[in-house]
C-alpha cells in the first residue's frame, strides 16, 4: 500500500489487510433454506417505503355525484380496468386485451368525508343496475386518516375554544394562546388552519405536563425545598421513580381515571371549576397526541383503539356526520369484510411515501401533497400556467421532483430548499410555564370558580349515540351519516389545505 507523501503526512507505510473464510453449511442444511432473502426484505422494517405512480389530472367537478363518477371511471380508464360487458362489445380486440375485469375484486378508495357521502350515494343510486361494474359495487371507501386528524383538532378547537365564555378564566386555553401566540389570537379564535390548531394543542400539551411535574415534584420532594424541575432534576430521581409519579398524576390530574361526574356534585364551595376543567384538556389533548403519534408510527391498530372515544368526541359536538360514517366503517372492517379485505385495509389506510422511521402519513394526505404539486409547485407559472399544461404534465411531478433533488444532492444543497429546522420552544414554554406558576392549573383550589365548565363530551357523546341507537330500534329507521348534519358553525379549523398542513416533519 504506497500513497504520495504531502506537508501533513510524509509517508504512509501501514498495510491493511482484512481476513475472511467461507464455511461449508452441515447439519443437513441446504440452499434452499436459505432461499428468503425476497421475504425478508418484504418484512423488514427498513422497507416500508411506498411506490405510487401519480394519475394524469382531470378536469372534473368532484363535488358532485357525478364528478365523483367520472373521476371513479376515468381512473379506472387510466389503470386498464373495465366492465366485462364493455369488453366483450369492443370493436377493437387490442382495447379488449387491454382491459382488465375486476368486477369480482375490491378496489379501496381514500379520501375526506365529503367523497365518501358521494361514494355512498353513487352505491345507492346504482344498487338497480344489473352488472357489477355498472352498480360500483367493487369501490369501497376508507376514510383518510389525514382528513380524520383534522377533524379531531377541531373538535378540540370547538370544545375549548368556541364557547366565548371559555375564553375568560386564568387557565383557559385561549390565554395560553395569548402567551404562545400572542400575534394569532384573533385568527385561532375565529379560523385557524390546521398547523395552527395543531401546534396549539401539542404546545399547551407539552406544557401543561411540564407543570404537572412540578406541582407534584412540589408535593413529593417539600422537604428538600424543591420548587422548579431544575430543582427535581438535582434530586437524580431514578427511572422506577419517576414511572411512579407518572402514574400517579395520570390517575389524579387527567379525567377518566377519576370519576368527573362525582367530583361535580361536591359542594359549591369545595369544588375548583378550573382544575376540573384542567383535567378534561390533558384527557382530550392527549387523545389528540396519541392519535397523531399512532399515525406517525403507522400503528393502525392505535388509532383504531381510539376510535370509540373520538366518536363519541365527534357526536357531542355536533360533528354527527363524521360519527356516524366512522362507526359503520369500522363496523364494516370489524364484523362485515372478509378477514383478507379487513387486513388489506388495515395496512393500507397509513403509507410512508418517504421510507424513513415516523414519517407515515395517510393516503389523503398523499393525495394532497400530488395536489400541490401538481397545481402550484410544478404547475407552471405565467402565461404557462394553464389547465391544458396542467393535466399534460401531472404525471410528471414526481419525475420533476426527482430531478430537484438530484441537483440539490450534487451541489449539496440537499434539503436546504425545503426543509426547515425545528423550532426551538425553550423561551416560549419558560414564559408559559411562568404564566401557569401563577394561575396554578394542578393545584386543587377549593372555591375556585370558573366561567365556563368543559362538559364531559365523551360522556354526553355516548349519551347521544345510545339515544339514537334507542330510537332507531323503536322506530326502524337508522340514521345515516347522508340524512345527519354536520353541526358546521362558521368558525372552526379551516379546512383549505395550505403548504405549512403539508409539511412532512415529525410534529405533524
């Protein structure tokens, strides 16, 4: 091994040699035992990236019955799926051989609710058609688990925010807005996007936990004179330790392990109205959390956990449609498909369009993001920006992506043109965290009185759905998610799908 001396070296004489061997398999072991390389690959948790093709635009109004079955046929027209009956009349043998006949399989179409009201008319209206292709009988709508996440941020929104009277107390969420979000609070007390709500939600999360370390490192360690989680860290407390307190303030600071409904039927005067409060935010934040957590991971059978108390969210405020829509869906996976068709829905309702660890995302929201490549990054611009361009280069974004992003490897501009660095919160939760040493949210005031009392919704939405359950076994008729209204009040999260809701970070 010989390299030309330089200033920093003179001369490098190590020679490095590397040993090996091949060893002859015994033990009756043979080729073919060794013949998975393919199956382990397959399930390996370093291969879970998606491969998708985006299909060309259509200039078509899905939102309407007939939009959506244009879009259905056109779609199937681009893959080369048809109706047998067609096939067989086709004067042309090629466009015949072409043509694949999946009246006899299933195909799974994601989307918001606004497309599955649309798929479940389209199925009703075409039950009287003889064939299957023609009767739709093979689509099978799945909720969009993006779409889901939306919703669930504003039920949180319309839970604790809505209300004007939940705006007045100390500890009411939309005064920690004031201190995370001081230039916003018009915007997120009226209509905020998405991103917005969800950072709210996440950042008071953070903070109200933090608190709650402290209020009970207060309780647990007053004899050392611990007053901060500076303080609490100085004691070095051991892992066994601190499972314990978790546990303990999860059982007496969030509603559910604690009976609510008894605690509000002490007297006047013994009551704190805003520590009861306090403890339905941690239980429906953290329902929030855990909901986008489970997604991120791809855990599908979390969020399907989660399902029967965001039902009941959804109910109790007024979002009638989502509940019921989601309540016979997963009825149907349950008790109604087959048990293959449930596990291909189950592990095709999240997809990871990157590959990387945390980072899977529901199909909608893929579907988004081709949106916006589609009509805004890779749309074109002045005089280009057409529709005909438009739909002429939609199956190309994803080339054009690529080859982005390949001159930003080669320049090692890799990822600066996009990506952002997180935000650092040290100062933001500090003031919070000041704010809520103030006010002290976890520390049981008796006679402390509140504006406005959080109702139990979970409660009050079980409530709601054993009524109606009630009433359509008296009278017949059950209620669907088509005959149900929406509750929409003119506030409320926005629902217009911006490049910030679409960022792939891990918050999201």
């Amino acid at each position: 091994n010989s390299v030309f001396p330089d200033v920093e070296k003179s001369g490098d004489r190590l020679v490095h040699l590397t040993s090996g061997l091949l060893m002859k398999m015994a033990h009756g072991v043979t080729a073919d035992d060794l013949r998975c390389s393919n199956l382990l690959w397959e399930r390996s948790r370093i291969n879970p990236k998606l491969e998708y093709l985006p299909a060309r635009s259509m200039e078509i109004n899905q939102s309407s019955i007939d939009g959506n079955i244009q879009a259905i046929s056109n779609l199937f027209q681009q893959v080369g799926v048809g109706d047998p009956v067609n096939i067989a009349n086709s004067e042309s043998e090629s466009d015949a051989n072409d043509v694949v006949d999946i009246s006899e399989h299933v195909v799974i179409v994601h989307g918001e609710l606004g497309t599955g009201e649309r798929i479940q008319a389209i199925l009703k209206r075409r039950s009287i058609e003889r064939t299957p292709m023609r009767r739709y009988q093979s689509v099978i709508y799945a909720p969009g688990i993006f779409h889901t996440k939306m919703a669930c941020v504003d039920t949180d929104w319309r839970i604790f925010i809505q209300p004007l009277e939940s705006r007045i107390d100390d500890n009411s969420l939309m005064k920690y807005v004031g201190q995370l979000r001081p230039k916003e609070t018009g915007q997120i007390g009226s209509k905020p996007k998405f991103r917005q709500m969800h950072e709210v939600v996440l950042h008071t999360g953070a903070v109200l936990r933090l608190d709650c370390w402290r209020t009970e490192a207060q309780r647990q360690y007053a004899s050392q004179e611990v007053q901060s989680l500076e303080d609490f860290a100085a004691q070095k407390p051991n892992y066994e330790t601190l499972c314990t307190l978790a546990n303990n303030m999860v059982k007496k600071y969030v509603s559910g392990k604690q009976n609510l409904f008894a605690i509000r039927h002490r007297k006047p005067q013994s009551r704190d109205k805003q520590y009861e409060n306090i403890m339905l935010m941690h239980q429906y934040f953290s329902l929030y959390e855990e909901f986008s957590y489970r997604a991120n991971a791809g855990d599908i059978g979390g969020i399907e956990a989660l399902m029967p108390s965001w039902i009941a969210l959804w109910k109790a405020t007024g979002k009638h449609k989502y509940a019921n829509f989601m309540e016979q869906f997963w009825t149907d996976v349950n008790f109604i498909f087959p048990e293959r068709l449930r596990r291909a829905i189950r592990l095709h309702m999240l997809v990871n369009p990157t590959g990387k660890p945390h980072a899977f995302r529901g199909v909608d929201w893929v579907v988004e993001l081709m949106n916006l490549f589609t009509k805004d990054t890779y749309g074109g611009e002045g005089s280009n920006f057409t529709v005909k361009r438009v739909i002429e280069e939609s199956p190309n974004v994803l080339v054009y992506r690529s080859c982005i992003r390949n001159a930003e490897m080669n320049y090692h501009l890799n990822g600066l043109s996009s990506a952002h660095g997180k935000k650092d919160m040290t100062k933001t939760y500090n003031v919070l965290l000041k704010r809520m040493e103030e006010t002290r949210p976890h520390a049981y005031i008796e006679g402390r009185g509140s504006a406005y009392a959080i109702p139990d919704m979970i409660d009050k939405g079980q409530d709601l759905i054993q009524a109606q359950a009630a009433q359509a076994i008296n009278t017949g008729v059950e209620v669907d998610g088509e005959s149900s209204g929406d509750g929409l009040s003119d506030g409320g999260v926005d629902r217009n799908i911006d490049t910030a809701d679409m960022s792939i970070d891990s918050m999201l």
